[in-house]
C-alpha cells in the first residue's frame, strides 16, 4: 500500500528522470503534513530501522479463492480456510523474497543483518543513514512539528526498476509517521487536506481516526421521546413503534432457543461510542424479560472501553441501539462486544481489523489510523501495545459506521477490501450499515463537478459509502412500514428522517455473484442521470445488498425510551437473523455461512422485494425501490423460513 501524501511513480516513471543507474521513483511526498517544516540536515552516521513492505502474492487470485468457499455452487461451499492457510497464500513469493534481498546485499547490507517479520510480509535491518541514502538515491533530513516533536524523513526514494513490483513501500522514507494530537471529536471536515481521493478532492487527514465522534455523519438520528405505556400492544402499532416483536413478525423469525458454542456474533463499536448498562437492564426488562445475557462480552482493543463519561444520545444512541436489538434478537446466544480506541485517540477501522489479524498490523496509514502506546497521553490514553492480533472474529460482525467511499484514497480502500475477503475466507461475515443520507453521502454532502469538493449537498455528484462499496461485505440498507399500514404489509424503503444509502462505486469493479442483478437493474430500470451524476458504467459494484427496517425503533438510551432512525438499526438486525442462520446450520452438522453475498444473489426468491420509495439526495430524487435488486433496498429484506430452506440445501 502506499500512503497518504504521497504520489507513487513508479507508474510513471517513464517521465521522470532516474537519479542513478536503473533506478526509478517510487514514492514522493507533494507537500508536508500541516505543522511540519525542514528543521536541519540529519548526520550520516545515526542509524535508521529499514523496514521494506512486501508485495503481497495471489491477490489476483484472491476473488477466486473466496468464492470457492462462498458460492453455493461450489463443492467446496464451507470449507473455510485457516488464518496460517491465508497468512501463507497471500505471503509474498519466493521471487520477491530473494529479488529484494539480492538487491540489498549488493548494496552492501550483509545478509545477517536482514531479517524477516513474523507476518512474513516485511523486511528489517538498521542501517547508517549513509547507507540508506545510497540505498535510496535520497537523502534524509530532520524535521520538527510545531509541538517540538522531530521526525526523520526524505521527499522521495528510489528503488532499482526490476524491485519495484516486489516492493510496496519502505520505511521510513515519505511517511510521517510521528503522531500528533488531533482529537478525535475534531470534525472531519476541519482537518488539513493531504492526497487525493478517486472522486478528485483532497483526503483528509485522520478522516479515517473520527469514526466515533459525535461529529462523523455516519451515527444513527434520535426522534421522539416516548412513553413507553403507549405501546403495550405492540403488533398494532409497529407502523410507528418498532420493537424486537415487530422485526420478528416482519421477517418471519422466532425467538432464539439453542446456544451452540460454535456460534457467535460481534459488534463493533467505536470510542466514545459507548453502552450505558442501565439503559440495556431498562431495554430488557420491557422487551426480553428472559435475557440470559445482560453484559455483552467485552473485547478490548487498544485501551477501548464502554466509556461513561461523557453521556447523551450523542455517544449513547449508537451502542445502545446495536446491542439491545443484537442482544435481544439472538437470545439466549452471547453477543460479543468489540470495543476499539481509547479515549484520546480514537480508532479506526484499520485499528480493529489489526486485531483480528497481526499480519494486517504493520501497513497501516499512519495519517488515518492510531498508533499506540497512545503518544498524546492524558487521562483516558491506552499506554499498553497496540493489540496486533490476539483478538478473534465472531461468526457474524455488524457494523454500523461508515465513510464516504471518497474520504479515503483509493489504495487506503483496497487495501482495507482485501482484508475483509480475508476473513471472509476464514468464514466471518461482515456487515455495514449502508447510510442514511440517500445518494448523498455521511451530512448530506455531495461532490462539486468542478471542485470535486464536497459541497452543501444540494447538488452535485452522488457520494457513494465506504466500506458499502467493498464487494467482500454485505451492505445493509433501510426500509420502513407504510405509515398507517399493519405489520404483515409489505414495506417500502425508508424515507422517514433518513433515507437508504445506496449507489454505485467510483473505486471498485462489479463482482461476479452481483452481475446479473446490476446488469437487469440498469436494463429494465434506466436511472434518469447521466455520468454526470454517478458512474453509470455498469461495472461497478453497486449497494446495498439487501435492507431491514430503519425507521421508528424504541431505544432506552440514557434512562429514556426514544425513537431512533437508520441503517444503524437495520445492519445489526440482519446480523441476528444470519446469527440465527448459522444456529441452525451447526445443529444440522453444517458450516456456518461465512461471506454471504453469491448465497444472497443465488436466492433472490428469500427476499421480500421492495418496489416503492427512493433514496434521494443531491438536489435529486436519487434512485427508486423497483422489482428486483436496486440500489435503494438492494434484493429486499429476509424471508426468514425461506433463507432457512436454502441455507439447509447447502452442503
């Protein structure tokens, strides 16, 4: 992966004059991060820690490997791989191993001083700065930020023309990797500008770090304060109180019964973002008065904890939301508490997945994701290691946070992609609430045709969600009762206080399980708008892949029942049904589903189809609900006896 504020040349390097023999620029840095400036030339002798990212191998492949495991026409439907089978598929060949040795020990790096990291993707040896800079065909210098805080850096480096494509990026050389405060409820908007995102415009720093603030766009939206006295009949009334009787009536799922010790669900939450246990014990005692777990089991992931100090909807809302509905849906099954970031700081979704996995750990962006030991300090810092694996994936993991797909480079989101069919592989499915803010993306915002800003969201182009766009997660998008309607009506999608993320990717190619159900949609149900709008190509990955109710949820948060709207509700109730999905799976002596999406496309039929409703956004009426899939409510919502019969038929 290379990083943020930098233009990687190597792709260009035609254009450019090598400095040296067959060398070829690699990386260069455009500008310096804000509050940085060239302090002195650094003395040739000090020693630097050289650590060279590797190319990962079969990533071409990568596709096809995940659905053989996934695609219910597979003989090999099921059988997921192991984290050490995945670790040694995508290691780095042999070649590139022995190309990028070879090329440093004729440079005067003896071979006992290179060694090789435990995730197999790096290389390391120290190395006088004199050596780096010949090494390199640069040269290094100290530079100071406005808090005092040096850091060593080049403005660019160059590596022989047959090592780059085994090369993925070198540090430290470009990066700056030397954390400065930043705030995590700092809006986004706010944040200095570094690289470019594939939409056109300027990425933010630590866009990426912000996803729990109150401030990030992508939480769910409060309604009413509710009596909770007048909803005691609550059948009757889910047209305007939604609560776990009225999903199950919706869906066609009963309450769960079994607690099979291979099963288990986890969701994601974000520092500040946290649970009050009060408003889980006020939520259980209305609606799942035979709750076995009343505390979901917390994993702490860099110092991350159900915070109370700070408290209001604002930081309450989201993980009240998810774990009361994920809590009570699945019952008497656990549901795993992932909480990421310690109060300083903050997290990322690169932060979590570094859990999951070790061998994720060492690419991280370090102008988007948290380094830790916290480096800023202060009450609430995590001073511990940062949790570089140790950590493991549920069955079934909601998320209800998002970005727009272009707060991010490109290559920030591939790489964050690939990651996801990893662990797709390994046999966990990821969800991600799909947005609620229609075409447009996290505040309403759109992208200025010239600018490539964003603008007020009044016009402009559509601004698609990530990481809704990645084809290796399932995208979870939101409908509603019709207002007056009974509950066994169909539904239409969700055009109350918020409307359904969905759209179409600017970064990612249509994948093979979703290419029928886009090319009939764009076929037989033309959109209106031109490329001006969005990318009408037809061979981008389209979203959400299917939806559940987002709209009138009775939520305790903070000692009060209110009204909560978004697909923030709707991922983790998807997430129970699949978790219920996979309980009957394992008492049938099955595999659970792992990544879930050609099985989805494979059986249109276990969807309730939605054909009413937009999602509009961008001065536009956005798209519509029609037959079939659209980027609106994506297949539909479950028809629980149904998926039940196909996930039976699988092997």
């Amino acid at each position: 992966m290379h990083l943020s504020l930098f233009t990687v040349s190597a792709l260009v390097a035609s254009s450019l004059a090598a400095p040296s023999g067959d060398h070829v620029l690699h990386e260069k840095r455009n500008r310096l991060p804000p509050g940085w400036q060239y302090h002195e030339k650094i003395k040739s002798t000090e020693m630097l820690p050289m650590r060279i990212a590797l190319t990962q191998s079969n990533l071409d492949k990568a596709d096809d490997f995940l659905m053989d495991v996934s695609h219910p026409d597979s003989p090999n439907y099921g059988k997921h791989w192991t984290h050490e089978d995945i670790a040694n598929k995508f290691a780095p060949s042999a070649e590139t191993v022995n190309t990028v040795k070879s090329w440093l020990t004729s440079s005067g790096i003896a071979p006992e001083r290179i060694s090789r990291s435990q995730s197999l993707g790096w290389l390391k040896f120290d190395a006088t700065v004199a050596e780096a800079e010949s090494l390199l065909n640069t040269e290094y210098h100290l530079y100071k930020h406005s808090t005092g805080k040096p850091h060593v850096a080049c403005s660019e480096y160059h590596v022989p023309k047959h090592v780059t494509p085994h090369v993925d990026f070198i540090t430290p050389t470009v990066h700056f990797d030397a954390k400065i405060p930043q705030g995590v409820a700092q809006p986004i908007e706010k944040r200095a500008p570094t690289t470019t995102a594939a939409a056109g415009h300027p990425v933010q720093t630590k866009a990426a770090l912000g996803i729990g603030a109150p401030s990030s766009g992508s939480l769910p939206k409060k309604g009413a304060q509710i009596n909770i006295k007048a909803i005691i009949d609550e059948l009757k009334n889910c047209n305007r109180f939604i609560t776990p009787n009225c999903l199950r009536a919706l869906y066609l799922f009963p309450p769960g019964k079994t607690k099979n010790p291979k099963n288990s669900y986890g969701i994601v939450e974000y520092t500040p973002q946290a649970y009050l246990q009060s408003d889980l014990d006020l939520f259980f005692a209305n609606f799942s008065k035979n709750q076995e777990q009343r505390t979901p089991t917390l994993n702490s992931i860099d110092g991350g904890i159900p915070q109370t100090t700070q408290q209001g909807f604002q930081f309450n809302g989201e993980s009240d939301l998810d774990l009361e509905y994920a809590m009570t849906l699945i019952n008497p099954q656990n549901t795993t508490l992932y909480q990421v970031g310690d109060q300083v700081e903050g997290a990322s979704f690169n932060d979590f997945l570094d859990a999951l996995d070790g061998t994720y750990c060492a690419g991280d962006d370090p102008f988007q994701d948290a380094t830790y030991p916290d480096p800023f300090g202060g009450e609430g810092a995590y001073l511990g290691p940062k949790n570089c694996g140790g950590f493991a994936a549920t069955k079934v993991i909601s998320t209800s946070y998002g970005y727009n797909e272009a707060d991010l480079t490109a290559a920030y989101e591939r790489r964050q992609c690939n990651e996801y069919m990893k662990l797709g592989l390994a046999g966990t499915s990821f969800l991600f609430s799909s947005g609620d803010n229609g075409v447009a993306g996290n505040r309403g915002v759109c992208i200025d045709p010239v600018t490539k800003e964003y603008n007020d969201g009044k016009s402009g182009i559509f601004n698609p969600g990530f990481p809704s766009t990645c084809p290796y997660i399932t995208s979870i998008g939101a409908t509603q009762i019709v207002p007056g309607a009974s509950v066994t009506a169909p539904e239409k999608a969700c055009e109350t206080v918020i409307f359904s993320g969905g759209g179409f990717s600017n970064v990612f190619p249509l994948p093979s399980y979703q290419s029928s159900s886009v090319k009939s949609f764009f076929k037989n149900h033309p959109p209106s708008y031109g490329a001006d709008r969005f990318n009408n190509s037809q061979n981008t990955r389209g979203f959400p892949d299917i939806s559940a109710n987002g709209a009138n949820y009775v939520v305790a948060v903070v000692g009060q029942f209110a009204l909560v709207y978004g697909t923030s509700a709707s991922s983790p109730v998807v997430g129970a049904i699949l978790t219920l999905l996979n309980e009957i799976r394992l008492y049938a002596g099955k595999s659970t589903l792992g990544f879930v999406n050609p099985f989805l496309y494979a059986n249109p039929d276990a969807f309730n189809d939605i054909t009413q409703g937009g999602n509009q956004g961008c001065g536009t009426p956005g798209f519509q609900a029609v037959s079939g899939w659209d980027p609106v409510t994506g297949l539909g919502t479950p028809n629980f006896p149904k998926l039940v019969a196909a996930a039976l038929k699988l092997p």
